[in-house]
C-alpha cells in the first residue's frame, strides 16, 4: 500500500470508500445522484489520538487496514491524486467488519 500524504490530526481517521459493485436488473441504469452513499471503508490513516480530560492519550479503536461501517453522511470527502477519501472522527466509524 502506498503511503498516503495525508495525515489526520487528533482523533480524526483518514478512510478510502469501497464501492459497491452495480448490478442492472431488467436494463434499468441508476444515475450517480440516486445512489446512496458506501458505509463500508477500508481505514488508511489514524490521526494523532484524542485525549480524555485528564490529558490522557485514548487509543483508537480500529487499525490501519481494517474494513469499517462508517455513518452515512458523517466526515469531509478529501480528493487526491485522482482517489477519493474521506476524513471522519473516530465516533464516526460505527462497527470494524470481519
């Protein structure tokens, strides 16, 4: 995997949206607009860490490389080098798949 030039700051997390593969039934093609929005995304990058309110480092929850349920509208959609990813805080991510 190559490294990605961004790094997210705090408890933020870097993720890359795995799109569903389209099926056409009956002939029907559904525009980019009508879709909904993937959930399931492969984390790139974790940010710096958050910390409680003693100052305390909290660890993040999920790893680089891990398949996550992330919520649907949650997070800033980033583009780079021709990818697109999106940044999102770590109570963003709901479930690590697998």
């Amino acid at each position: 995997m190559a490294k990605v030039k961004i790094q997210p700051l705090g408890d933020r997390v870097l993720v890359e949206e795995i799109e569903e593969t389209e099926q056409i039934k009956g002939g029907i093609v559904i525009p980019d607009s009508a879709k909904e929005k993937p959930q399931e995304a492969k984390v790139v990058a974790l940010g710096t860490g958050g910390t409680d309110d003693n100052g305390k480092k909290i660890p993040f929850d999920v790893a680089v490389g891990d398949l996550v349920l992330t919520s649907k509208y949650g997070g800033t959609d980033v583009k780079l080098d021709g990818k697109e990813y999106k940044i999102l805080s770590s109570s963003d991510i709901l479930a690590i798949v697998g």
